[in-house]
C-alpha cells in the first residue's frame, strides 16, 4: 500500500495519531479540537509544567473550555509529552511553535529550527507535516524542508508531505474559534495538499486550498499587516486630530454609518499582542532579500514604535495642566493586558509606557482584573491593586491602557482627580479626562 | 416668527425652496433625490449646456436613471440656471462644487470661493446653507463662514446657518445612492444642526449627527484615507509578490475567508476617480498648518504616484520577453475609466501609463466601452477601437488597464500575442499573460 493510501485509510478510520507540537494558545486548542473528533492527538512541549497541566486536566488557556480540555483528558484522546522521540509514533504533525522577533525586530527562527530538527530525527515514512506559526514567504520551502530531509535521510513527495497552514487565532473572539474558522492551507506537493486537506477537515468546517506554501505564508502575513496597517493609520490620525481638537473617537463613529468600504480601526497606546506587532516584519525582513523596501510597513512600525512615547507625553500634559511634574506623581495604570477581557500582557504598550513614567521619577502602579502581577522589561515588578475609591483618589493621574469591560467609565470619572483615557472608556467626559 | 420656526414650517409643509450649487455627479443626483420627494429644487451650474441638458430632462450622469430626470423636470419639481442670483429665492442651499487639488497637489479651493461669495451676495434671512465638497477640516467654519458673512452683510446662527454634510457618492454603486446612503451632518450651530437634519430627512433616510463641521469634514477624509492606504498597501505587497513569485490576487483569495478583522482590497495600476487621489492630501495640507507630517498618507501618495511607472516597467519587461522594445511597438489598452462599468476617466492611472509608452515610442491605442474617445495630460488624444480579434491581433502588447465586466479574459487571451493583466481579468493565464 502506497504512503499515501496508507494515511487517507487510517484518516478514514479516525486511527490517524496525530502529534501537536507546541502547547500554547494556538497549539492546545487545536489539539482539544482534534481530540473532540474522538481523534487520538499527543502534545509535544519543552515545558514540563505544560504538560503536566494538560495530562491533570488542567486548563491554562483563556480560548478553552476548561470542562473540554478535562474531558479529552480524562477520555484518552490528548496526552502530552516532553519526549519529542515519541514523534517517531505520529502519523500526522502540526507544529505551533513561537516565531518571536528579537530586540532588533528581525525574526527568531529558532523554535521552528529545533522544532523541525526533533520532527526530523524522529520521523517515519509517510508523516504529514504542517507549520502553523507565522513566518515569512518561502520559510516551508527554504527553511524547513532541508532541515527535515538532512535529519531524516527522507524524501518530502515520497516519504512524507510537508505544508504551511496559518493559525488565525483571535485570543477572546467568542464567535470564532478553531473548529469555525476558515483554514488556508499549501502544500509542496498535489498529495500533500490532499492529504493535509483530509486531515484538518476531521476538526475544522472549511479548509481553503492554495497552490503553495508560500502563498499560504503570505495569506496570514497580509492579513495582519492589513491590521497594524490600519491602527497605525487611526493612531496617527488621532495625534493629528488631538492636535486640531477634533474629537477622533466620534469622527470614526460616523464614518461607521458609511455602509460600504469602510472597516473601523480605534486609535489606543500601541499595538500588542503576539501577532500584529511582530507578522508584517517577517515580510521586511525577507523583503530585503529581493531588494524591496516595504515602506508602509516600515512607516507603521514607526508610529507603533512611538506611540508609548506620546503617550508618556499625554500623561505628562495632562499632568502639568494640574500644576504637576511627572516626577513625584502617582500614576496609576488600569489595565495592562494588550486587549480587552483576557489575560495577556504580551507586548501590551502599557509596559513601555509605565516603564518610562517609572524612569522620570513617576510613582507607578497599576490594576488589572485579569493579571495579577507583572514585569515591565525595565525590571520594574508591580502587583495588581484593588480597584476601588481610595485607590483612584489617591493617584495624581489615572491612566487607561486597557478597556476591559469591566472598567465602569462613570465610577472612575466620578473617584480620579485626572484621567488620561487611553481607549474612549469615558463616553462623556469632564474637564479632568484627558482622551487620546 | 422666528428664521428657525419658519424654515421648519416651510420643511414641514413641504414648501422649501431648495439650491443645489453645482450640477455634477454629486448635485445633480442629490437634486433629483430631493425633487422626488416633491420638493421644489433650482439647480446652478456655471454651464450653459448642462443647465440646458437639464432643463431639457436630459441625463447626463450615470448614477441617475434617464427617466427619474425627465419625470421631475417635466412636473416642474427641478429646474437649473446659470443666473446666481435667483440664489435670493432659495430657503437652503447644498454646495456640491469640485475641490480638486492643483499639479502641486495642494487643495485648490477657488470653486468652493466663488459659491460662498454668489451666495453671500445673494443671500436671504433664514437661509440654511451646506457644503456637500470634501475639503480639509476647518474649511466651513476658517474659510467659508468669513466669506459669507463679509459678502452678505449677516451672521450665522442669526441671520443664516452654516453646516457641512459631506457627500458619500460612489458612482456605479447599484446598491447604495443618495436616499439610502446615510449622511454625516456637523453644524455650526444647534440650532443649524436641527434644520439641517429636518432638510436633508426629506430626501434621505439615515442622517447621523456630529458636534461639529470640523468633525464631519475629519469623517469624509478617514473614510477615503482609509482606502487609499489600503490600495497602496496592497499595490506594495504586490510588486513584492510578483518578485517573490507570488499571485497577489490568490493570497487576497484566500485571506477574505477570514471571517473577521480584515476587508480585501485589489491592486491595480493605480488609483484613479475624483476621491481617493485627492482627499487624504486636503488633510496633509492643513497638518502642516498644525506642524503635523501625515507620514501614512505620504507613505501611500508616494507609492501611488510611482503606480504608472512600475506598470510602464511591467509592459516593457513582457514586451522584452518577447525580444521587443516598447518603441515601436504597438500597444493595446483595453479600459480607461478609473473603475469598472463607469464612463469616467478623470485621475485614471492609465492615462499617464499611455503617456510613458508613448513617450518611449510606443503605438499607443486602447479601446472602452464606455469612453469614445480621450486626451491624455501630455496632449495626445485618441479614439476608442473596435474590440475584435484583428484589433487585439495587431497588437504586439495588451494592457488590461480596467475590468470592465463586459471583457472577457478568455478571447482576449485567445487573440493577443502578449497580455499584460494589470487586473486579474485572465483567471488562468498562460504563458502569454503576465499579471500584476
């Protein structure tokens, strides 16, 4: 029987054993939803505590169900593993590992090299391959493929299939997630691309097939560059509109009425997250290998890159229109998550701004309801305080970086001597809210 | 009895005498709008023969249907003149003049100056006056409101109220026009601000109230800024992909089966009509005034504006495939209309494409549909061929500029030595196509 005969047969018996590796926010829901289609999956992480987390049952990951991350478990569908040697039992592996960028904004792509290294090394003949994470075009062809066919001695077309097939998860997004979101897929090869399709349909409705990986890569990269793209463009906007004193918040409320050719994008202190911040720099940076300037992105990243700096300059305003210097002045943050109602603070521009409060002489705290404590990258450490009257009034200046749904406008109006909103949280404010 | 409660009245009664300045593709269509809910409308225009056409009931915009014009004009609803000063009888007037921007693409505002000083020579107590012109934020209240008020003799909020609403028009759009397109309205005064929703409710259905004029000219330029800087986006990361051998239009495929957070948009040889081109560049005017540099909507001018040159290289770079140089060659544009189904070819971006080949020795021709004949900003002027297969035969070189519905990809591809696809009109090119 052919490899792939072998594959499509065990796919249509529900015997595929499928290997995730990586157990993050995109990796371990992806695993539920192949282990809810009573699919056997095993999780591959480096961290210990991961895994014992999943094999307890216990949920670490907002977009989760805890009951459906314990009922997997507790069935058998899911298990997890630090051993990448058990790779070698996979007939099927998706990697969802981090493609973060380094302090000078160029891609890190170490976990998918070791990931593909530990997949190589432990490959059998007629595995299907897929990355997840985002990267640049040609990243499955150029990258992965010599790595994995140098580890394993196989052939990709023959011995096993490798594909690109982008995550688009929205942490928080109630309406969307793995199993009804649309996944792009491109495979190196036709029966790659047949079998991959035969795979991803077992836990997700639609699967959209493109001629290669590369377009693939492209798909997600455009999608999140459309995205900071526009915040950029709305934040600078906003500055402008600060300027002229035209209240920005209202300007894109009307253009909503506009029912056709208009998305609305806010304005807010910079762009976090895991995705939009990072995304459209893989694309620059192997622009450049073709002699190609991106210049809105670069222009984007620019903006985004300065937005903690207006922002330190708003707070330092609105602080100097009460007679106060930032240094010597409490400042107290609301909401440091990257967006509202999770628990995530990665790349949240809260940080940076906090950070530089901080280092001229501001006295910085801050509360969250979703994050206990964090670590600006300055090294500062701060724990959540409550939210309550005693400690609004006893800030110089109350700061919203976040617009949980939680925060009631009016309650925080009413108890701070001075607000710098941030995120339009104050619908109608008085003369001591400062909005962006 | 007070202006307001007369003005009202008069709408009440439907017994407002209404002018609409400017009988182009935004006036005379808001016109006949109005004239259909029975309202007595005086259009002006500068042209003779458009007034005449008008009086004559004969249409001459594309957006209006032939037998909606003759029906208002010949029941007495809608009539036009030349003579501004029949402005004295008019209860309100709407102001859709042109703004366009000079060869230095700074805002030329003398059309919005001379209906401010007709109409302030001309004005009558209790007069409510709208300018429907996209122009910078702060025109109405800086730039009009002292014109008018110098001319007539009388003041806003007493004697006359000033408002800007600014028009949404898309030509070609089958499924929104004037009645049903919701209007943004900002007014000097409140009490402007209820007359202006009171006159502009007789003939459309949504109108959404802003604070201010300033706000509702910021709202029209967020609007076509946004997709300026969407089309440039997506004309950047095309001249990449076609590097990065990379099909554009399959990536934006396949990234609008994402179900949220993004809205596709189409590269093209560049921007054309009388909206995108110029709007956001009335906002990069008055920043300046505000010590403001827009570096998005610079970042995407600069990139449309090198549009027309990236695509003369495309058709040299095909034409050198097939051992040719552009001079002498013979090259074929199939549409000149700045968009599809439309009879418009102001701000085309093939016009300055025809001009480069030209210019470089190539045979110029082109054919469309819907534009018998053209001048190009160099001078050369042509008349619109026959779409044949001896036409497209002869050609050494065709440029899809526009895709108009009526072509079809597939005998054009038959009968052409070389296309050059700057619209994704050929689905499945052979070796012969070369797209953007």
């Amino acid at each position: 029987m052919s490899n792939k005969k072998s594959i499509l047969d065990k796919i249509a018996r529900n015997e595929l054993l499928l290997g995730v590796v990586g157990l993050g926010y995109v990796g371990l829901p992806l695993a539920v939803s192949f282990a809810q289609e009573k699919n056997k999956v095993l999780g591959f992480d480096k961290s210990e505590p991961k895994v014992n987390k999943v094999n307890a049952g216990q949920n670490y990951i907002g977009d989760i169900e805890d009951e459906d991350l314990k009922d997997v478990v507790s069935k058998g569908y899911l298990t997890a593993t630090t051993d990448f040697s058990t790779l070698k039992a996979c007939d099927a592996v998706l990697i969802c590992v981090p493609t973060p960028l380094d302090r000078f904004r160029k891609p890190d792509m170490t976990y998918i090299e070791s990931a593909c290294i530990a997949i190589g090394q432990n490959l059998k003949k007629g595995t299907f391959i897929s990355l997840e994470s985002t990267t640049y075009p040609t990243t499955t062809k150029d990258f992965m493929l010599p790595i994995i066919e140098r580890e394993s001695g196989l052939k990709q077309g023959e011995d096993f299939w490798l594909a690109f097939s982008p995550e688009r998860v929205d942490p928080g997004n109630r309406d969307y997630k793995t199993k009804n979101t649309p996944k792009v897929l491109g495979a190196l090869t036709q029966d790659g691309l047949e079998i991959g399709e035969a795979i991803y349909k077992m836990a997700i409705e639609n699967v959209h097939l493109v001629s290669s990986p590369r377009v693939a890569e492209m798909v997600k990269i455009l999608e999140n560059t459309y995205r900071l793209v526009n915040i950029s463009l709305i934040n600078e906007l906003a500055l402008l509109a600060g300027k002229m004193d035209i209240n920005i918040w209202e300007v894109i409320e009307a253009a909503k009425t506009k029912p056709f050719g208009f998305q609305a994008f806010y304005p807010g202190p910079g762009i976090g997250g895991h995705c939009i911040p990072l995304d459209p720099f893989y694309l620059e940076h192997i622009a450049k290998k073709f002699d190609f300037d991106l210049s809105m992105i670069h222009t984007a990243g620019h903006i985004n890159m300065r937005m903690p700096h207006y922002m330190y300059i708003k707070i330092a305003t609105a602080l100097n229109r009460h007679k106060k210097a930032v240094n010597g002045s409490k400042v107290l943050f609301l909401g440091v998550a990257y967006k509202p109602n999770i628990d995530d603070e990665r790349e949240s521009p809260a940080l940076p701004i906090m950070d530089t409060v901080a280092k001229k002489g501001g006295v910085v705290s801050y509360h969250d309801p979703y994050i206990p404590e964090i670590t600006t990258e300055n090294g500062n450490s701060f724990k959540s305080l409550k939210l309550d009257k005693e400690t609004l009034m006893s800030a110089d200046c109350v700061v919203i970086t976040t617009n949980h749904s939680v925060f009631d406008g009016a309650f925080i109006e009413e108890h701070s001597k001075l607000v710098v909103d941030l995120r339009n949280v104050i619908k109608e404010g008085s003369d001591n809210v400062y909005k962006l």
